[in-house]
C-alpha cells in the first residue's frame, strides 16, 4: 500500500513539474510577443513623431517663403510690384523631385531660394530638432487682369521670365512657394506648396502691396 502511494505521489510531482514547465512556457512566449508589440508600438509611435516633425519643417519653408515676400513688397513705393524669376537652377535634389520637376535637362527659374537649412539645436527634448532641415524656392506662376475677371496667364518655371524684372502694372500676380522638409538622414521627405497673390487695379481686395494667401497643397 505504501509503495502504491509512493508511486501516486510521483506521478503526481511529474504532472505538477510538466504542468509548471507548460506555464513557464507559455509565460515566456506571452512575453516575447508583448514584447514585440511594445517594440512595434514604440517604433509606430517614433515614425509618427518624425513624420509629423517633418511635416512642421516644410510648413517652417513655406512660412519662411511667405515672410520674404512679405519683405520684398513691403520696400519703398506703394504700386503693385513684380517679384520675378530672375534666378534658375538645374532640376536636381529631392524637393525639386517631388514637386514635379524631373527632367534633369531642364532649369528650374524661381525668385528666391533657401536650400540646406537646418534648425539650432536645443537643450533636453529640443535638442532631437536640430536633426531636421528643410529648403524652400519661391517663384512667380502667372497673373490675370482683375481679381474677378481671372484671365490667368501661366509662368512656365522651366523657362525664362516673361515680365521685365521690377515692372510696376495694374494686374494681380501669383507666387508659390516650394517646399520642403527633411527628416535625419533624409530618410523622410514632406513636400508642401503655398500659394500667394499681390498687386491688382485697385478693385476690392487689390490691395497693390498686400500679399494674399490663396492657399496650400500637398503633392
């Protein structure tokens, strides 16, 4: 009879053991996968963070396009002015890429440019800033008669400017400005447009140095 009970309670401690070692293993399995999931989370979360850090460097470019055109019309004289395309470039780089222009052959004619400029470290949790960039070209894209009548008459950027540099006239002209942001390494790209007008005849809203903003676009 004892040998019996022997042989129970060791059969007993074996299942006790293997039922131990079955959750032990489960534990470390859960585990592994929550940890993966932390992982993936964490990982989703930084790219989210960096993308929407990108995004506010190329909004940075368009701000800092606007701002200078605010600057050009706000010199002395009170007729509408033209801000031409007086520069040109070849069409290399990223930006330029993802805003359509893909032909390497061809110049790109702008106004104004900023390329490879980057923001001031910080200290603590702004010090990561400083590891994003962003470039930015402004250029004029057309004009039309009146406010209302819109008889609008496109600039083509990859050809030379058709307007006399500095000319003073009663039509409303266009801008736009190219931007874009950079992420560490370049690994992320955000492309954004805004859109400006100024000048005019004097109807409601032609202001002749007052810079409109006619809006934005995401290519």
């Amino acid at each position: 009879m004892r040998t019996k009970s022997i042989k129970i309670l060791q059969v007993e401690k074996g299942f006790v053991l293997a039922l131990t070692m079955v959750v032990l293993l489960s534990l470390a399995t859960f585990s592994i996968a929550m940890m993966g999931i932390l992982q993936k989370n964490s990982d989703n979360r930084v790219r989210a963070n960096q993308v929407n850090t990108v995004s506010q460097a190329a909004e940075f470019g368009v701000e800092s396009g606007r701002l200078w055109l605010v600057d050009q019309l706000t010199r002395a004289g009170t007729d509408a002015i033209v801000i031409t395309n007086t520069e040109s470039t070849s069409v290399t780089g990223d930006c330029l890429g993802v805003h359509g222009y893909t032909n390497t052959s061809n110049f790109i004619h702008y106004s104004y440019r900023q390329t490879n400029q980057t923001f001031a470290s910080g200290t603590g949790e702004t010090s990561n800033f400083g590891r994003y960039g962003y470039e930015f070209y402004v250029q004029r894209i057309g004009n039309h008669t009146t406010l209302n009548g819109w008889n609008y008459i496109p600039q083509d950027t990859q050809g030379e400017e058709t307007i006399t540099p500095n000319t003073y006239n009663n039509r409303r002209i266009f801008y736009r400005v190219l931007s874009c942001g950079f992420g560490p390494g370049n690994e992320k790209i955000v492309p954004l447009q805004g859109f400006f007008s100024a000048g005019g005849d004097g109807a409601t809203g032609n202001v002749a140095r007052s810079l409109n903003v006619e809006g934005f676009y995401r290519p």
